[in-house]
C-alpha cells in the first residue's frame, strides 16, 4: 500500500509538473513575442537619420548627417579618431576632450584632433548646443577612460581570472543538469513513461543551452574586442531580420515579424492542445464517453480554436483577413480539382468519425483485407493485420466500399467450417462425431448450440457444414483451425472415412476373358476378385480427450502458464506497475483500481505487446479469475473502463 501511495503521489506531482511546464513555455512564448514588432517600422524602408556611435561595443550617443556628409560617414570618421587615439595614447596619461565653440558652431576635439560638430540635427529636443557638447564630452571622457583601463595588465589578468570562474561555474551547472537528465532518464526507463517525461527533458536542455549563453555573453563583456564583435554580429542580425521579406494582405512583415507570427501560433497550439486535453480528461472520460468519441470531439475542438485563433492573431497583427479571399477562392479552385481525393478523404473521415461505423479495436473486412482499426485520423486509418503489418487505407475506401465489422454491435458472430465424409457412411454417427468434437473446443459458445447442415451431394463425398458461435471473432482463423484438428481426429478414432476425388471403372466380363485368351493364361477367370470385408473394431474407441493430445495442438507460443500469468500480477500490482488507486466516476467512488487503458499501455510499454495482444492479456487475466470489472458488466477493453486484482479486494 506504501508503494502504490508513493507512486500515486509521483504521478501526480509528474502530472502537475507537466502541466506547469507548458503553461510556462505559454507565458515565455508570448512574453518573447510581446516586444516584437510584427509590421516592419517606416525607418527600415528608409535612409537611417540617425547611427549610433560606437566605442568598443559601447554605444555612445547618436549622430544624424549634415550638409556634405552622411551619418555613415560622420560615425566612421569618429570612430576611427576615437579608436587611434586609444591606441596611440600611454595607458598611464588620460584622453581629455574639450569643447571649441567659434563662429557659432560648436566642436569637440580629442588630443587636439577633430572629432565632430554638434549642428541642429544633432540636438536633443530644446537643449542649447554647449549643454549637448557637455553631456557628450562627460560621456566620451567616461568611455575613453574605461578603454585605456581595460587594456591595462592588471585588468586583464583580472578579465582572465572571471573568465575561468564564469566557465568553471558554467561546466558545474551544466554537469548538474546532464545528472539530473540521466537519474530521470533511468526512473522513467524503469517506469517505462519516457514519453511524460520528453517535456521535461526538452526544459533541461533548454536550460543548459540558456546557461551556456549567458556565460558567453558574460566573457565577451570582459573584454574590448570580444564585445566589439558581438556588438557588429548582433547588429548584422537586426538588419538583416527587421528587413521586409514577405507581404501579407496590405502588411510588409520583416523576419522578426513572421518569428513572432509563428510563436504567437505555436503557443496557441499549445494553449488549445492544452485545454482540449484538460476537457478530455477531466469532463469526456468523467462522463464515460469511450476513446472514440473523445478523439472526434478533441480533433473537431482544436481545429475550430486553431482557426478561430488564427484569424484573431492576423487582427491583431493588422492584416486584414478580407484581402484573404483571393487566397481561400484560389484554394477551393486547387482543391475542387487537384485536391479532390484529400479533400474526400477528409470528408470520409469526418463522417467516420461522427457516425463511428468503425472504432478503434474492432475487427474488420475491407476486400481481401482482414486487421483490426489501430487508429481512425482525419485522412486514413490504420489498420494492422493478423500478421502484424500496419496498412494505412484512405477513409473513402470505407465510406464508399463494403465493410465487414465483426464488432458492430454484438461481437459474436457464427463461424461456417465446411467438411465432407465418404459415402455409406452412418449420417447419425457422423452427427455425433462432429458435434462432440465441436463441444470440446473452450471457445465455441454453448448457446447458440453447434449445428450441423447437411448440404448435399457431391461427387466423391456427402458435404456438411458445422456452424458455431464464438465471442472473439478475431479469434476465427484460429479457432477454425482447431476445429479442424478436432474434427479429423475423431473422424479417425470412429473410422469414419474422408474421401479424396476418385473415379470408378466398369467393366464387363466376357470381354476380360477375350483380353486374357491371347496372353495365354492357365485358368480362365471366372469373375471378379472379391476383397475381404474389413474386420469391424473389437472394442468402443476410447475418449477423445485421452486420443488427442488437444491442450499440446491448441497451445500456442503466445499462452501464458498460471505461473508466468501470476508473475505478471506480481510486476502490475508492484512499485512500476499500473497506477492502482481509488478513483471516482460519477458520484461513487471505486477503491484499489486501474484504467483498462492504462494497463494497456503498461502492457506494450514493459512486455513488448502490440495493442491487440495487451487486450488478449488482460482478457487472459480476466478469464483466469486474476481480475474483473468493478461491477462486472464489462469484458477487459482499451477503454477507461475500470477494473481491480482479485488480490485487492477488500472487505
């Protein structure tokens, strides 16, 4: 009880840690996007007014262009005055700006060197020219002073130092996270629930990738010429994304604008993926609506909160959605001719899915193909056949087609077994044959009765058909070949022949003898030979159970001993077997249980089954008095059905 409790707290805490990780990759993906500008600014179809100057990736202040010179060409120049006198300058004697006003302009000089001349277009709103050649003189004298600083030994050796400490803490926490990963990569192998975990995974790669990052951005801050060159990187980066690119409708969207486009639609996805799951597992299942109707009513609600989102998003982007109908008219021509099929196909699954002639599980006959439905989608269905092999068959195929569903409705069905039996013999006995053999078989239902059709007369044998009733007509091949194993050893046991294709030939015996004159034969033939009449059995044929070896012939591979079925209850009652707790449908609760689905699932996860055979376990189990349904109306079905061991039965 103590490890069913801790596991049933791990799922929850594992189920809620999911659920708070999507909603913070929601808010992080519309934070991110936030800021972005979807439309490209006028500036970017323009000439620039003004470029920034800069000092060792630092920006200093703005310069716009003037009579004779582009602002281009005025950062350059300053830049390039900047850079030399760094240089060029000892690291122990200070660069001092000063400020020349003649002739009504107003200039700042560095180390006696022209650097530029504030005009008009240089002014910060009403601010006086000398206050603007102040404020910048402060800021170059600030920023020629921190250059000389940091190209001084004792700062680098000091940059050295925090860069070893800032790469020595990045390869701690990146180690740290890569043992978190492989302790949750082992819990989940052994728990085999490595797809609930995959978000998980995704957030620590994430967060390594992140931390690397800033421990980048951390060292190419310590020094000049690494921060130089990321500042060139990332204003390449900026001209090149907030370049228009694409136009929708009336809208000229640079690469940033279409990143946050995409963003804005993938955290939609999220958000709608993340809802319907919450309505399907918390309203559809609670009301006992079975896999398939969950699927139609969770696909028909992300798609029409997906469009719905879709259309909001290009609103608040300022496209407007009626310059859009060119593209949806120009879409249905496309699909009115070189789409058809796709289109039928989609509407065939949408009819699928509201009528459900077919679900998921059931066992069906579409042609000369016999499988059951493994998945039911908007466009195919997947159907995987007795030898195991996964056909994907367009929806239209159904809707237009014949179908054979051998679980529509009732599932039991009548299984027709032709034979045949030589003539003269005993109608009554053969009756009985067959019948006693049919009776013997766990699988044939006792009510309908076995019946025996006597269909006529053929050439070498009287024809009958044996007609039974089965529960699993999946079961059929199967079954029908054990019939015939049956069926042919106690025709045996009563010497009761089966014919093959013969002829008979007649001749009369005047003309043998004229045959047989030439050949010169000693004595003449009187007649005929007469063979002797076979000896009739001395003592009743003993009982069919003791002639065949039935449970060696019917036994096969796939069945579990009792011993091996108990170590399987052991593994699913145990620490990483089903999640067996109360639970509540409706307004009664059901203690110690499982979901039939959930058992599934655990089934192909830890034995390797396919989702038939996880089914034909669970129903084993069932058969063997090792589990039931909760009220026992049901038989073990992939469904969110509950059941519970035997074993956890309480009083």
């Amino acid at each position: 009880m103590a490890s069913a409790s801790r596991m049933t707290l791990i799922q929850a805490c594992r189920d809620w840690g999911l659920r708070l990780f999507w909603v913070v990759a929601i808010a992080l993906a519309l934070l991110i996007a936030a800021p972005l500008s979807l439309e490209s600014p006028a500036q970017d179809t323009a000439p620039r007014e003004t470029i920034p100057l800069i000092l060792d990736g630092r920006e200093l202040f703005d310069l716009g262009a003037i009579s004779g010179f582009t602002a281009r060409e005025r950062v350059d120049f300053a830049h390039q005055v900047l850079t030399d006198q760094v240089e060029r300058t000892p690291l122990d004697r200070p660069i001092v700006v000063s400020i020349l006003a003649r002739r009504e302009l107003t200039t700042l000089r560095v180390g006696g060197r022209h650097l530029l001349t504030l005009t008009e277009g240089d002014l910060i709103g009403k601010i006086p020219a000398e206050e603007q050649a102040e404020l910048w003189r402060d800021r170059l004298n600030a920023a020629l002073a921190q250059a000389q600083h940091e190209r001084t030994p004792a700062y680098r050796r000091w940059a050295w130092s925090w860069m070893g400490g800032i790469m020595m803490l990045a390869a701690i926490g990146h180690g740290l996270l890569r043992l978190v990963r492989r302790r949750l990569r082992a819990a989940t192998t052994r728990t085999a629930a490595t797809a609930s975990t995959l978000p998980i995974q995704l957030g620590l790669s994430l967060a390594q990738a992140t931390m690397w990052a800033i421990a980048m951005f951390s060292i190419t801050n310590l020094f000049p010429i690494l921060r130089q060159s990321r500042y060139q990187i990332l204003q390449f980066l900026s001209e090149t994304l907030t370049t228009p690119v694409a136009t929708l409708g009336s809208q000229s969207l640079s690469i940033l604008g279409l990143t946050k486009l995409l963003i804005l639609v993938l955290a939609l996805w999220l958000g709608v993926r993340t809802l319907t799951g919450l309505i399907r597992s918390r309203f559809l299942q609670t009301m006992g609506a079975n896999r398939e109707v969950q699927d139609g009513i969770s696909l028909i609600l992300q798609i029409g909160l997906v469009t719905l989102g879709v259309l909001v998003l290009l609103q608040v982007a300022g496209v407007d959605v009626s310059s859009l109908a060119i593209l949806a008219s120009v879409l249905g021509v496309g699909i009115g001719f070189g789409l058809q099929n796709i289109a039928n196909n989609v509407v065939s699954g949408i009819i699928i899915l509201l009528e459900r002639p077919i679900q998921v599980g059931d066992f069906i006959q579409l042609g000369d193909l016999t499988g059951t439905v493994e998945r039911v989608g908007i466009r195919s269905t997947e159907i995987s056949t007795l030898d195991r092999v996964s056909i994907i068959v367009p929806n239209t195929e159904f809707i237009q087609g014949k179908v054979i569903n051998w679980n529509h409705g009732l599932p039991v069905s009548r299984l027709h077994v032709p034979l045949g039996v030589a003539y003269g013999s005993d109608i009554k006995q053969v009756r009985q044959v067959v019948l006693e053999a049919a009776d013997l078989h766990s699988q044939v239902l006792r009510y309908p009765k076995p019946q025996l059709w006597f269909n006529g007369f053929g050439d070498s044998s009287l024809d009958f058909e044996l007609l039974v009733w089965v529960r699993e007509p999946r079961q059929q091949f199967r079954i029908r070949s054990d019939l015939y194993y049956l069926l042919e050893a106690n025709l045996r046991r009563y010497n009761i022949k089966i014919p093959f294709p013969q002829r008979d030939l007649h001749v009369r015996s005047s003309e043998v003898l004229e045959r047989l004159r030439p050949l010169g034969a000693s004595s003449p033939v009187t007649g005929p030979v007469i063979p002797e009449a076979a000896p009739a059995p001395a003592e009743p044929p003993p009982d069919l159970a003791e002639f065949l070896d039935w449970s060696a012939i019917c036994q096969t591979s796939d069945d579990l001993s009792d011993l091996e079925l108990q170590i399987l209850v052991s593994q699913m009652r145990g620490t990483n077997g089903v999640s067996i707790r109360d639970r509540r449908f409706g307004l009664h609760v059901y203690p110690h249980c499982f979901v039939g689905t959930e058992a599934v699932n655990w089934l192909m996860q830890t034995q390797l089954a396919s989702r038939e055979e996880a089914v034909r376990l669970g129903q084993t189990l069932m058969e063997k008095g090792l589990l039931h349904h909760v009220t026992d109306e049901h038989f073990f079905k992939d469904d969110y059905l509950f059941y519970r061991f035997y074993a956890d039965e309480t009083t």
